[in-house]
C-alpha cells in the first residue's frame, strides 16, 4: 500500500496515468497527494512542530519549477495556488553550465568540446562544487577550464528571473505580500543553487 505524490500542476489524466502505473507495478494506491502538501507534511513532521500561517513551498527539482502557496494548520494542509515552469530545472542549470565551459573551452584550444569527455554528469558535479565555492575547474582533454559561481550566476540568470516571475505571480494572484508568509520550505535539489538562495532571500526578505 502506498500514498502517491505528484506535481501540484498534473491535470486530472496524468492523475490517473499515474496511478494505473502504479497499479501496473503491483502498488496498491491508498491516496494521491499534490507534492507540496507531502512535502509541507514531512516539514511539519521532521520540525517536530505544528506549523500554523501562510507557507510558499518552493519546488526545483531535475525538471521542473513549483512555488505553491499554502495554508498551513498542524497536519491540515489548505494548497491556495500554485504557479510554476513545467520545463525548468537541474537538467536546465547543467546545460548553461555546458555552455559556459564549451565556450571557454573554444577560445582556449581553438577547438570543439567533445560532448563525451564534459557531458550533463560532468556539468552536475562542476554545478555542486560552485555550491561551496567560489570557482572550479573542469578537467577536459589535458586542459583545464576555470568557472566561477559568478560566471554560472550570469549564465543562470534568465533562468533564475524565471522562478521569481511564477513566485510573484503566485503571490499577486492571493493578493498576499511578502510579509505576509509565514515561511518558505525548500524542495529540491535545485534549491541549493546559492543564486537561487539569493533569488528567495530578495524576495521575501529573510533567510
């Protein structure tokens, strides 16, 4: 028996696709939940702390964009809106990251990247590492090609400018201020993005 979680955004028919590969698994569907509502519950329950107020919880995944907006009371979760990008995501961020070092990559040999030797696993690993530092290198054909979180921030940035439009769209559609929220929880891996961090922070104005 399981509860199944699926974006906030899923029309009805990809509800119930959905669930039949579920039952095509040999899964037995107790409940279907939106994921901000899984998530906002396993907030409240790792907290150990009933949350009550206006919750933004912001989803950046593999793949796509989330900001829902939700009204929280213990284990009582009221999903008000939600607003996202359906193509927007990790994949997104390595593939600038691509970019940027085929670039530099081409003004520095004079010739092509091979796509082989710096593929989206190689952007990943660059990606997670100018999540703690200022720069990194990626290492390709005897040549090393520096990238600063700087550099990835520029090219992220239409990226980034992205989410804040849903987030403000999401909030001007409640007519709620930024104030207002109670809290942002973050979901996804993306989150950890340190320009995203900002991206939050600007907005609503605390950590």
């Amino acid at each position: 028996s399981v509860v199944v979680t699926v974006p906030a955004n899923f029309a009805n028919e990809a509800r119930e696709a959905t669930q039949a590969a579920a039952r095509m698994a040999g899964l037995k569907v107790d409940f279907i939940i939106n994921e901000p509502t899984a998530a906002a519950l396993a907030y409240a329950f790792q907290s150990g702390k009933d949350l009550t107020g206006t919750f933004v919880i912001y989803d950046l995944g593999g793949g796509t964009f989330d900001c829902t907006i939700a009204k929280i009371s213990g284990q009582d979760v009221e999903i008000l809106t939600s607003e996202g990008v359906s193509k927007l995501g990790g994949k997104d961020f390595d593939q600038k990251l691509i970019n940027i070092v085929s670039k530099k990559y081409k003004d520095q040999t004079g010739k092509d990247i091979d796509l082989v030797e710096f593929n989206s696993n190689h952007a990943e690993e660059l990606k997670k590492r100018l999540t703690t530092r200022d720069k990194a290198s990626a290492r390709i054909s005897g040549e090393v090609i520096p990238v600063t979180r700087d550099e990835f921030n520029a090219g992220i940035s239409n990226l980034t400018l992205q989410t804040e439009l849903a987030v403000e769209t999401a909030l001007s559609r409640l007519n709620i201020k930024p104030s207002e929220v109670t809290d942002v929880i973050l979901v996804g891996g993306s989150t950890r993005i340190p320009a995203i961090q900002d991206s939050i922070k600007k907005i609503f104005g605390k950590e």
